[in-house]
C-alpha cells in the first residue's frame, strides 16, 4: 500500500495508551531517543491511524522536530528506528470479557530504509499494537510540546504516566519499590538501595518533571510501619499555578465577562483538540477510568452517568475545546463541592465553570 503524505503540522495533543507507556523491553534497552521519535511518529500519523496503515514523514520534518539540526548525519535516527523495530516489547492488558490479565508481545513499528534515501520516511505501528494506540480507553493526552523538551528517559517514563492522571480526583500514583524498578527498567546496581534510587533517579526526574510539565510534581515515601523501610512510592502530580477548587467559592462575587465571538469557521483547526470541527462529529466518549473516578466523587448516592448526561446538555459545543475527561472532572469537583460544602450555597457552578474555562 502506497502511504499518503498526512498534514504536516503536528496534533496540539495525542494519546498514548496505558499500555504502551507501560510496556516492558525484552532484550535491549530503549534510548531516550527511542521514546522521543516513537512519541513523535505517534503524533504525526494521529489524525489517520484509523483510516491508513503506512504513514509518511519527510525526513528534514523529522529531524527539526527532534532537534537533530542539518548537518548530522542521520545515522543516530536510524539506529533509533532499528531498535523500535527490532526489539520487542511486552504488553499487558485485560481481557474486557473475561477479565482475565494477558501479556502479548510485538514491536513498536516496521519502516522502510530505502525511502529515507529519497528524503521519506514510510512506517506503519505493529498491527497488534495499532488497536490500543488507535482506540485507547486510558491514555495519557501528551503534547509533543511537552515532551519533546525532556532531557532523560526516567524523566519522560514518570511524566508519561503522571499526565494521564493529572486531572483525576486522586491524581496520584503509587508504586511498590519492585514495581517502580521494573518500569524504569532500572539496572541491578540499584537493587536494594532506595538511597541511590532517590538521589540519581527520583530527584533528578521530579526536577525536570517540574521544570517542564504543564503540572507540579510531588514524591513521598511509603514505608513498612513505623520506621520501617521504604516499600513504595507516591507521586501526586499537583496544579502549578491554579487556584484550588476550595478558593472557588471566592470568585462567586467576581463579575465575569465572556467574550462574544463570531460564526466559527468549520474548517478552522481548534487549538485544544487539534482537529477541524468537521472531524469532531463522532458521539462524546469519556474514557472508563474517568467515569471510575466520577462514580467514586459522587459515592453511593450518586450517578455518574445522569451527571455525565447534564453536563453534556448545559455545556453542548463546548466540552471537546480541552481534554473532554479532565474538563468533566473539574466541573463534577464543583457539583461535589457544592453538595458537601456550606461555602457554596448560592453558587451558580455552571457560570463559574464556564469563567474557568480558557478562552481561544
């Protein structure tokens, strides 16, 4: 099959699945190089993994979006693609049936070496793998932005999984020692020595984490008892700059003004979901551990689906501007807010959500 050339300009955001960011190495390690241009490829072919299976990339663009100049030569990035070929990686996923845990093993991609020669790159995503990056149910929603900054594969790895629980109730998640070490993929030297662990690894990548996530990053140590040693650890990814939820009630009294705008153009590329209008016609989908987490603020009085269904109708047009989750999450913390807390009676949370929401 001939590729077809995809637009040229990158997705504001993409998804990366659970289990790709999860996914083990078997035999030789990754590069940081390796994560960056699999990251990148992934966002190129984004808009068209479901409607084509070979993707194509002009070399030059590839290589400014890298950051590789002009002059090197282009060996390091076929080195790179050799290894996102040739080695393979381990899967787990859940059988949504049965429920059973399964591992499937494949590479990240196949591409064509000859047609780097003409100035193309030609590649196409292991089929076993293209039906979680096509159709993910969790991901985490990256910026090629973002990512492209980081300067260590530890860094990139935990800021991976740190994005896709930013804007979760809990946005938090909690490793045992073991579990911590096999994601990393952290060589035997650090076996049984946590203090080495938190000076050249954690340290290091909670620094760049908080250097260039649109997220603060905090870490705390579970340990085994009182005084016992350290069995895990937590990180909480935390707003920068935004005021919390609890100071809402404050803004209550603010007069908002909302900009009026004109008819918007149906072609226009939105600047949130990084596509056209026209290609936003599919229903809403949350994904299921975002409804996991609403069932979870609401408890057993509430129904996530009815206040799924509300939001839907009060804010109709306006939920695909950002990422549909972290947007129904935030507004669902108001509702709960207002139900549990005296400070909010009186309230109008659907104008004090629309007032939070960035205008483009």
């Amino acid at each position: 099959m001939r590729p077809e050339m995809t637009r040229q300009s990158l997705p504001r955001e993409f998804k990366k699945a659970e289990q790709v960011i999860f996914a083990r190495t078997e035999g030789e390690d990754f590069t940081l190089l390796d994560r960056k241009v699999f990251n990148l490829l992934l966002a190129h072919a984004y808009r068209n993994l479901k409607v084509q299976s070979v993707h194509r990339i002009s070399v030059e663009e590839l290589r400014r979006l890298m950051g590789m100049g002009q002059d090197a030569s282009n060996e390091r990035l076929k080195e790179s693609l050799e290894r996102l070929w040739r080695q393979k990686i381990a899967v787990d996923y859940r059988d949504d049936v049965t429920g059973q845990n399964h591992t499937l093993r494949c590479h990240h991609l196949s591409f064509d070496l000859c047609s780097m020669e003409g100035g193309f790159l030609d590649y196409a995503f292991d089929p076993l793998l293209l039906d979680y990056i096509s159709n993910p149910k969790v991901y985490s929603l990256l910026s090629w932005m973002n990512v492209g900054k980081f300067r260590s594969l530890h860094a990139l790895k935990l800021y991976e999984v740190m994005r896709m629980v930013f804007g979760r109730f809990t946005p938090s998640k909690t490793f045992t020692v073991d579990e911590f070490h096999s994601f990393l993929e952290l060589g035997g030297g650090y076996a049984g020595r946590i203090d080495r662990v938190r000076e050249r690894v954690i340290d290091p990548a909670v620094k760049e984490i908080n250097e260039f996530a649109e997220f603060g990053l905090e870490v705390d140590y579970v340990r085994g008892g009182r005084g016992g040693k350290v069995v895990g650890v937590k990180f909480s990814a935390v707003p920068k700059s935004a005021a919390s939820i609890s100071d809402a009630a404050n803004l209550a009294a603010a007069t908002t003004s909302i900009r009026k705008r004109g008819p918007r153009d149906h072609e226009t590329i939105d600047m949130f979901s990084g596509a056209a209008d026209a290609e936003l016609n599919e229903p809403l989908v949350l994904r299921s551990d975002t409804m996991e987490e609403a069932k979870r603020m609401l408890g057993a009085e509430g129904n996530a689906e009815d206040e799924f269904t509300t939001w839907q109708r009060e804010f109709k047009g306006k939920q695909r501007m950002l990422n549909p989750d972290e947007m129904f999450l935030s507004w669902l913390g108001l509702r709960v807010k207002k139900r549990d807390d005296d400070r909010f009676t009186g309230v109008d949370i659907e104008a004090l959500f629309v007032s939070m929401v960035p205008n483009d």
